[in-house]
C-alpha cells in the first residue's frame, strides 16, 4: 500500500486511483526563458521517481507536465533580443531536454505547451462567464474567487486573512476588479506582445488557466496527483483548483503533493540573489547522476541544502554503488557458470529483505533518504558475501537485484563507456566519406554522436582534428 502526504488533507493518506491499475498525474514545469536551474531539477527528479516508482508497482501511469511558453518574463526577454517570443521558449525546452536526458529524467507521456493550447483556455474561460464564476471589465476577465466556495482549501487559508494580505492590490491600478482576491484568466495584449484574438479582447491568457486546460485535455477533469514545488500552493494550485472544480463540478486532483526548496549555502536559493547553479553548470563539474543521486539523499518535503561539500560526499556515495556493480559483473562474467549452491540460494533469499525494505521506504511517502539507506544496506551486503570463489549466477542475482532498485531511482549502474581513440578514428573516416558523398545528414549525425561522448572535431586544412572535451 502506497501512502501519500496530502497536502489537501495535511495527512498520509492511502493511495486509492481513480481507474485501478492507472495513475494520472500532472506536474508543473518550468517557465522556458533561462535554463534550468538546480532549484528546478528537484520536482522534475522527484517526481521523475515517482512515476518510476509506480510503474514498478505494475501501474500505468499517464504523466503529463507542461513547459510554460506564454509568460511575462518571456516576452521581456524576447524583447531584450528582438526575437520572437517563441524563439526563446522553443530555444530553452531544447536546453532543458537536454538537462533532463543528464539527469535520467525520462520525458513525460506528454509535455504540452500553453501556446499551442488557447482553444482550451478560451473555452474553459467562457464557460466560467456562463457560470458566474468569471467576469470581464475591459478587455480583461477575472475570476470572481469569493464566487468558489471551497476557496483557500488547499493552503489552508480563509479569504478574510488574505484580504487582509492582498491590501496592496486595492492602490496598485488594479482597483477594476471586483474583489482584491480576484485573478486574471485573461489580459488584454500591450504593444509587441504575443496574442490570440478572444471574445474579450486581443490578449493572452493567464498562467494559473493554462495548467488547468492542460490538465483536463491529457488527463481527464479529474486526476489523481496534482505536483510541484511548495512555493505553488498558493496562489497558483489554489487558483487551479478554483477554475477546473468550478467548470466541472467535480473534484479537480485526488492528490496534492509538494516538494520542499532547494536552498544554497543554507540561503534560500533566488535568481534576484544571484546565488542559484544551473544544471548545466552542475554538470561541468560533476556527471548528473551525482546531483540526482544528491536530490533524492533528502525526503521531497525536508528543506535541502546544496553546498560543494554535500555535492562530494554524494560522488562518493554514488562511486560504491558504482564499484559493487563492478565488482558484481565482474565476478558474473568471469566466475564458473552453473547453478546456486545450497548457501548462495540462502544468502539470495536473505538479500531479499532490502528490496522489501526499499519498498517499505517508498511505500511511506516515497521516502527516497530512506530508500538509498536499503541500496546501501544491500550494497554491503554484496561486498561482503561474494569474492572471487562466488559462482557466476549469485554474482548476476545480486547484480540484477541492485539495479532494480537503482532504475527506480533513476540511478544507471553502468558507467559510461568511453570511446577508444580507435573507435573515435573509424567514425572520423565513416564522416569523412559521409561528406565525400554528400550524404551530410549522416556526417552531422557522427559529429554529434562524438560530441554526445565528450568528442570535440575540428576541421582543418590538414584533415579533421579530434580532442576530447
Ligand atoms: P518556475 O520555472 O519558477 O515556474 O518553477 C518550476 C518548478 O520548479 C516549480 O514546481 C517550482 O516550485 C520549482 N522550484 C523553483 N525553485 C525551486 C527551488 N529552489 N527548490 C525547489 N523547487 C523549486
Ligand atoms: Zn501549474
């Protein structure tokens, strides 16, 4: 049984689906106008290992999370550049895949995109004006949030207490509305800004509304699981929860499940601070798998503190998983083939008490600190009971068994091959001949293919050159 911390309830609660056997769930991605920074990556690796672990657990799982492409800080930077503003969003998901792939996290069923989504908005939108739950006031449609009886349910917060909060509302221009608490869904276009025509004005929707449409169109009105980080409770889940229930009557996530922050030099990590890592530089100093590894060290809903010594002791923690592996495949492929002995079947059978201790750990709220302690526990359990008599099949059995553990964690057991200088060379004379073809689609493909492997080429009046990065 599979307990999961509700912040809806504030309580573990037994995980029951909607559908047997199925989960859906959804969680927010990023906003696309920078890369990715480490702060980021923790809801994306957690809930990366949540679906992993489900799906270990026999469900299907439909995971959907969005990049948010339509957005205020986007379009500043667009205009910084004088692009488009679907040249920097389109720019930075190919970044963020591309952290993503370091770090293991395997791409959602979907990643929907706002921009290519307004249809949705603008019917969601117009149905909470019929309803009564939306209004417009020129050009721009708020929601009427005191309309939303449950509202503040999630955050545990009443309306009274957040009028009090949202005074500043009231003096800052924005006196049209009917209530500080309402919320846009729709505002009008300022010059050179992106927009889609609307029975309301020329504009574009709000960010609160997009993961809502989202959500309804790959998932269904109503979902099990609604994830993000902590600073999302409130407003923008509360505000989600306001538009999907009130459009559909239903109860919008089954769910609600938050990530603590990531912190730097026990300092809350902000952009304004200037104290923030990208992934990408993260991995210009260490393989992705240790800031994996790293992320998952800690309970999703503890506060987590990066610093470079924390970030060495998870090298080194990782590197014996890593050395046991090859300790385990060496002896599997060198030791005598054949059956267990009467002991091996015995030690084989005693392992198995990690694995049930893993998923204890991970049963409980995807205790993940927990989970690690296991693969440890199993790790020296390896060490100490095989050597170089061990037979080939208990040396695999143990092998295979650690790295179920680690796929669920998104940990990869093999190291990464590098590539001899004789490879390096036969695909620098495949290119060669590729362009001698013209057949340059094949030449980019191998430069890539090096590059992927840390090959740098360099083209030269004397023949084409190769270091490694
Ligand atoms: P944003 O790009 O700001 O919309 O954030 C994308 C996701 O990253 C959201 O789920 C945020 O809650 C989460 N997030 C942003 N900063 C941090 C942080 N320092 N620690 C943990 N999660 C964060
Ligand atoms: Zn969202």
């Amino acid at each position: 049984m599979i307990r999961i911390y509700n912040t809806l309830s504030k309580r573990k609660e037994e995980f029951i689906p909607l559908e047997e056997g199925k989960v859906r769930m959804y969680v927010c991605g990023p906003t696309v106008y920078n890369l990715i920074h480490i702060g980021n990556a923790r809801p994306m690796i957690f809930f990366d290992t949540v679906r992993r672990y489900f799906e270990y657990r026999g469900y299907e799982v439909n995971f959907v999370s969005n990049f948010t492409d339509v957005d205020d800080k986007i379009i500043k930077k667009a205009i910084e550049e004088g692009v488009p503003a679907e040249e920097i969003s389109q720019r930075y998901i190919a970044e963020c895949k591309k952290d993503m792939e370091g770090m293991n996290i395997r791409p959602a069923t979907t990643h929907p995109l706002a921009m290519q989504e307004i249809d949705g908005m603008l019917d969601m939108i117009s149905t909470l004006v019929e309803k009564g739950y939306a209004y417009e006031v020129n050009g721009t449609v708020y929601y009427r949030t005191r309309r939303f009886a449950d509202y503040g349910k999630l955050s545990h917060k009443n309306l009274d207490e957040l009028q009090g909060g949202n005074r500043a509302l009231l003096v800052s221009g924005e006196d049209e509305k009917e209530d500080p608490l309402d919320f846009v869904l729709w505002k009008p276009k300022k010059e050179g800004e992106p927009y889609w025509t609307s029975p309301w004005s020329d504009g574009r929707p709000g960010w609160h509304i997009e993961c809502s449409v989202m959500s309804k169109k790959y998932l269904g009105e109503q979902i099990d699981i609604h994830g993000g980080g902590e600073d999302l409770i409130f407003p923008h889940h509360e505000n989600e929860i306001a538009q999907s229930e009130a459009c559909s009557g239903k109860e919008f996530a089954r769910y609600w499940m938050h990530n603590a922050f990531l912190n730097i030099d026990n300092h809350k990590m902000s952009k304004s601070l200037g104290n923030f890592f990208t992934v990408r530089e993260i991995s210009e100093k260490y393989d992705l798998q240790v800031l994996r590894f790293f992320m998952l060290s800690a309970h999703y809903r503890s506060p987590l503190n990066f610093s470079a010594d924390l970030m060495e002791s998870s090298k080194n923690a990782l590197e014996r998983i890593l050395t046991a592996a090859d300790n385990l495949r060496f002896i599997a492929e060198h030791a005598v083939r054949g059956t267990l002995n009467e002991e091996e079947s015995a030690k084989l059978e005693e392992a198995g008490k990690f694995v049930a201790q893993f998923e204890t750990a991970m049963d409980d709220d995807f205790n993940t600190a927990d989970a690690i302690a296991a693969v440890f526990d199993l790790v020296k359990y390896a060490n100490t009971n095989t050597s170089e008599s061990s037979g080939s099949l208990f040396a695999s059995s143990l092998l295979a068994e650690l790295q179920r553990l680690c796929d669920i964690l998104g940990i990869i057991t093999e190291r990464k091959e590098e590539l001899l200088d004789e490879e390096i060379e036969n695909l620098i004379a495949e290119r060669t001949a590729a362009r001698k073809a013209k057949n340059f689609a094949r030449a980019d493909e191998i430069r890539a293919q090096l590059l992927e492997k840390g090959i740098i080429l360099e083209d030269t009046r004397e023949g084409v050159k190769w270091k490694r990065a």
